[in-house]
C-alpha cells in the first residue's frame, strides 16, 4: 500500500486555502497543465480563493485545461443544476481561462454511450490529467462511482444512489427533480491521473474519512482504491477527521 499524504487543517475554510494554494502552485509550475476538477459543496470554497488570486495575484490559467468528473444525464449546460453551469458560474467565468478548453460531459446528448466514450477518448488525447481535484460521498463514491462500481470503470453511465439524490436533492426544488443518471469518469480514469488531491470536511464525512483510512480496499467503498494510487494528498479537517 502506499502511504497517503494527509494534511490535517481546523475546518472548511483552511481546508480551501490549502487546497487553492497547492492548485495555485501546480498551476505556475505548469501553466499548460490538465486540470480534473469537482463540484459539490466541498470544492466551493476553493474555487472562491482561486478566484480572489486570479484577481489580486493574476495567477493565469490561459494555457490550463480542465476536465470535470462527471455531469447528470438529461441537463443541459445552461440547467443551474448542471455541473457545467455550476462550473461556470463558480469558477470559469470568473478566470483568464479558454472555455473551450473546459470540458465537462454533455448531459444532454442523445448518445450518452457514445459521449462516454468521447469523453475518455479526450482526456487520452490531451496526454491524461496532471492533477484531479475530487470530494467523497458519504458512502465512499468519488465523482458518481456508486458503491459496487468496478475499479475497471472507464467513464460511465450510473444509476444514482438513492443517498446521493437525498444529499443532492439540496439543490433542486424537490429530490424528485434530481435526475436518476449522471455521467462519471470512472474508477480507471480516475486512477489514470498523474495526481490526485482529494478535500474532505465536515462531521458527516467522518465515517467515510475512517473507511477510507482503515477500511478495506475494496468495491463497495469506491474511494478506498485510492490508496493504490502512487500520489495522493488527503487535506482534511477536524470535524472529518473526528477530532
Ligand atoms: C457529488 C459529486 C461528487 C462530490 C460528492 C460530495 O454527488 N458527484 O463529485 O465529490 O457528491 O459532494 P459534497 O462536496 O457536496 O459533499
């Protein structure tokens, strides 16, 4: 197993500026670089500081690409619940950054199949990810890797856990307005990427937190085949670490 770098933070708001000062750094250290990022609650806070550098520091991301994890089927890029929309309206519209060099997939395609496969076919063409920003589920899922998802997992389509539409459900007016399907980078694209910087905050990530370290490397717990992988920093804060 390889040993997992933890940084233990006091709460949210040190977790996101240890998390936009690393990304600040792999940015200047490579100004082209592939970026994977998340959305959810947990990366908000992040994109908030990145930004405020990008306006006093002029931190440039005009050579930076970006590849979201994941997107729900069925919403198109301009639906506020869209992670594209979420991504926009929280982040890259608030940057130097070339949009077309965003990508997250397109939820409302026809061919959702073929827009997977479009998608992984992408992320190898511009050489893989440098660096993947990922939160967790309370169950262990990261992007929308549900529990039981194979570590073999190319990007996919899912079915969502009745638990992911109730946390999410937060955002729409009502759960049964939560689409039933999203599409996620899987297991192996995730893997795939050179590095991996995963934010985890708050009581309700406690349990996870302690899985994630103590637990088995298993399927039923997505996030655990992390510590597989040869480059991994974990900034998490106290209340998720249980302290
Ligand atoms: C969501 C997203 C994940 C995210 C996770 C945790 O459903 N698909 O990418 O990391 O669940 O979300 P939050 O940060 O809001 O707790």
């Amino acid at each position: 197993m390889n040993k997992v770098n933890i940084i233990k933070v006091n709460d949210y708001q040190e977790m996101s500026e240890k998390a936009s000062q690393y990304i600040i750094d792999k940015v200047k250290a490579n100004p082209k670089m592939v970026l994977g990022l998340a959305t959810g609650g947990t990366p908000e806070g992040t994109y908030k500081r990145l930004i405020e550098d990008h306006d006093q520091n002029g931190t440039s991301y005009d050579g930076v690409a970006t590849f979201n994890l994941d997107e729900y089927v069925g919403l198109s890029g301009d639906h506020p619940q869209s992670y594209r929309h979420y991504m926009n309206e929280r982040f890259f519209n608030h940057i130097d950054i070339n949009k077309e060099n965003t990508y997250v997939p397109r939820g409302n395609t026809v061919d959702a199949e073929a827009e997977c496969e479009a998608y992984e076919a992408l992320m190898a063409s511009v050489g893989g990810i440098d660096l993947q920003i990922l939160g967790i589920g309370g169950n262990g899922h990261i992007g929308f890797n549900e529990p039981g998802t194979s570590f073999q997992s190319p990007t996919h389509i899912v079915d969502l856990a009745q638990s992911t539409k109730e946390a999410n459900a937060r955002y729409f007016a009502n759960i049964d307005e939560v689409p039933n399907q999203a599409i996620t980078m899987g297991i192996a694209s995730i893997m795939k990427s050179r590095e991996i910087l995963l934010l985890i905050s708050g009581e309700n990530k406690h349990e996870a937190y302690k899985q994630l370290i103590e637990g088995e490397i298993q399927e039923n717990f997505p996030a655990s085949i992390l510590r597989n992988h040869p480059y991994v920093t974990i900034i998490a804060d106290k209340a998720a670490i249980g302290e």
